[in-house]
C-alpha cells in the first residue's frame, strides 16, 4: 500500500488576505517565507484595484510580512518593492532563499516582450539589487539555499512554445551560476509527462529543503479538464487545477530526480482553496524545517490568499518512490 500523505491544513487558513494589508490590495498570493535574523519573512504578491483583463488588475506590488512564529504575520505599512517603467509591468511570485547570511528573491517579470525570471539580493527588504533577468519567457526560478560545488543552483520553468507547438507542456530545469550573475550549464530535471497527475505544464515550488537523502523539493502541477469549471471570479472560465508534488534531488548532482511522490501530497479542497480568483489553485512557495522534525508549506490559494499546512518531514521523505 501507497503510504498517504498526512498533511494538517492550519487551523488559523488562510493565514494573511487583503483584509490585513493596510494599503490598496485585491488578492494577497503566492508569496515566498524564509526565516531570516531571528524571524519569519514573507514577501507576497499583492495585486490591487480593480480587475483590467487578462490576468491584470491596476497593478502588482510586493508585500513584506514578519511574523514570530511562522503563523501570526505583521504587514509592513509600505509595499516592499514595485517595478513598473516602460518597458516592466510588473514583478510577481518571489521565493526567498537564505544563503551565507543574505536574502536573495527570485521573482517573474512580465515586460513588454516576454516574461523573464529574475534575481535579486537585499538584506533590509527596501532596497533590492537586481542580479539578473533571464531571456523570456521563463519563470518560477527558486534558488537552493546552498552553492553546491561551489555554484549557485536554480530550478526554473521555461515556457517553449514556438518548438513546442500549441499548449501547455512544461517542464522543470536547472542552472548554475559562479556569481548570481551570469547562469548557464542548464539541464532538464523533472519532464512534465513523469509526473502522473499532471497533463500539462509542471513548475518549480518553493527553494528546496536539504536533508540527509537528497533535497526535497516542492512543485507545482497543472491537470487541465475543459468539463471541470473550477467557478473563479476570473470572467473567462478557468479549468486548470494546480496540486502540489513532491520530488527527491540528489544531493550533489541536483538535476538527478532520485525519488518522486506518484500522487499529489495537496490538492485542492478547502473553501479558501476552490473559491477565489482562480478556484482550484495551490501555488507552493515556501518550504521550511523545524527543529521539531515537522515542516511548514506555505502557498497561495486560489490566487487569492496565503496559506500555511504541515506536515512530518520523515513522512515526506518516505513518500518519495525512488526513481532510476
Ligand atoms: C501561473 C502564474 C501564477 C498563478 C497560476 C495560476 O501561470 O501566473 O502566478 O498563481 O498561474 O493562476
């Protein structure tokens, strides 16, 4: 028998909405959490105003939200950081990753001529130093928490879809990096079609966790079914559910998948996550261990809230068939 996942849903869910931010906001999402000096730092997708089509609203902001213990957040009185010029429109998505005692967001881009995967470091959540932008269209980039063989790593999610020809079928890949800067050395990790309950494009989740078997690694997986109205607020209808999986990469050759969960460890199902924006929508960002051998997932929900669930790491190890 398939051991199940045991994965508790916080009982204070959704964690932060618009309610708490206290400038203009619409839907509160997909935000990034580390632990950074002595606290929880979540940075989250903050769109505000009213809805302008295609996936628009007035604009696009990043919050900041601090919290003791990983559950009560403080939202900062001031968004953290907004990019719009001519030629951004906005920057969307973060992930933190905490390494040698600095905070690096990685982040998506959308410009006037695709959408890029960027880099940026900072230490105070004001000001944030762009390290790089990649070649559109590319997103959902998490960085690992350590240089493996003395380089940056980072799991991103290019969309292909001139090669690839009509519909969503992505992938998840690999960089390294000397410096932050310059990325290349790029290889296919996790193809979407070994992924059993996805029918469409996969993409990285949150910055991996090390442990003593491999990294483990959160991401995201799409199924689409056209017969399945997921009821968003969105007014086109919306048909792609995203679930949570979980993969093992090894520890020093971190493109090598050595363990993957065959099913979903979340799909969606409570009502913060069936109804929103975009119903049926779980978008992991965070991914964090405690010393009590439990860890927290935090994502978005619905494209509408944040949340939080836990679960047993060793459980989460187990759940990983291994893979050749
Ligand atoms: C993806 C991104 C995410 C979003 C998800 C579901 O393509 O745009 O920001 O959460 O779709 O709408």
């Amino acid at each position: 028998m398939m051991p199940q996942p045991n994965i508790t849903r916080c009982p204070n869910n959704p964690i932060l909405t618009a309610k708490e931010v206290p400038y203009p906001s619409t839907l509160v999402f997909n935000a990034g959490v580390t632990r950074y000096r002595g606290q929880y730092v979540m940075v989250f997708r903050n769109d505000y105003g009213n809805y302008r089509g295609t996936y628009h609203f007035d604009g696009t902001n990043l919050g900041l939200a601090t919290s003791g213990d990983g559950i009560h957040w403080r939202v900062a009185p001031q968004p953290c950081w907004e990019w719009q010029d001519e030629e951004v429109q906005r920057v969307y998505d973060p992930r933190l990753t905490v390494l040698d005692d600095r905070c690096y967001l990685s982040f998506a881009v959308d410009t006037r001529h695709g959408i890029r995967a960027g880099l940026a470091i900072t230490e105070d959540f004001k000001h944030f130093e762009v390290l790089s932008l990649s070649a559109p269209d590319n997103r959902n980039t998490v960085l690992f928490p350590q240089k493996i063989n003395g380089q940056f790593v980072r799991l991103e999610r290019p969309f292909p879809v001139y090669s690839l020809g009509a519909g969503e079928h992505f992938d998840i890949w690999l960089s390294t990096s000397p410096d932050g800067r310059h990325w290349g050395n790029t290889r296919l990790v996790l193809p979407h079609e070994r992924v059993p309950f996805a029918n469409a494009k996969i993409g990285p989740g949150a910055p991996p966790l090390r442990t003593k078997r491999g990294w483990l690694t959160l991401f995201h997986a799409v199924d689409i079914n056209p017969n399945r109205p997921l009821n968003g607020w969105e007014p086109s209808p919306w048909t792609k559910r995203y679930t949570i999986g979980l993969m093992l990469l090894d520890l020093n050759e971190p493109w090598r998948v050595i363990g993957l969960c065959p099913q979903p460890l979340m799909v969606p199902e409570a009502p913060y996550e069936l109804d929103g924006f975009r119903g049926g929508v779980l978008f992991p960002g965070g991914f964090l261990d405690e010393p009590d051998g439990t860890v927290k997932i935090y994502y978005g929900a619905a494209d509408t809230v944040q949340a939080l669930a836990t679960a047993d790491l060793h459980e989460l190890l187990n759940l990983c068939q291994p893979v050749g």
